[in-house]
C-alpha cells in the first residue's frame, strides 16, 4: 500500500522525469548537465537572493553558466 501510495505522489506531482541522450552530441550533455544543474539545485550556488527571487527562476528556463570549471567545457 505505501508502495503505490508513494507511486501516486510521485506521479500526480511530476516528481520524475525523463530525457534523452546522445552521449556524442555535445548540445545533448550539455542540455542534460543544465537539466540535472537546475534539478539538483546547483543553478542557485553562490547567488545572493531573496526566495521570491529563487522561486521565479525555479519555473523559468534561464540559459546559466554551467562552464564554472575550466576543465568543463562541452562546446
């Protein structure tokens, strides 16, 4: 019973999601590195700003700088 009632949370609120790779097309990972960037809450690290500020980029696709390292770059 827990089983499918965790299912049923998980289901009515979109808790999962799923994307395609190809792991030898560069815009491929570099999409899936922002989708998992802004899933984990990585997108927010380092900014200074309100909740109401967090919680309107949270629903909005913004383009971030996901090449923070040096020796990440996907293009």
């Amino acid at each position: 019973k827990l089983t499918k009632e965790l299912c049923d949370v998980i289901e009515d609120y979109s808790l999962v999601n799923f994307s395609t790779l190809d792991i030898q097309d560069k815009e491929s990972v570099a999409k899936l590195v922002k989708l998992i960037d802004k899933s984990n809450g990585y997108i927010f690290a380092g900014m200074d700003a309100s909740a109401v500020e967090f919680s309107k980029i949270a629903v909005r696709d913004v383009d971030w700088d996901y090449f923070r390292y040096p020796s990440f770059h996907l293009f």
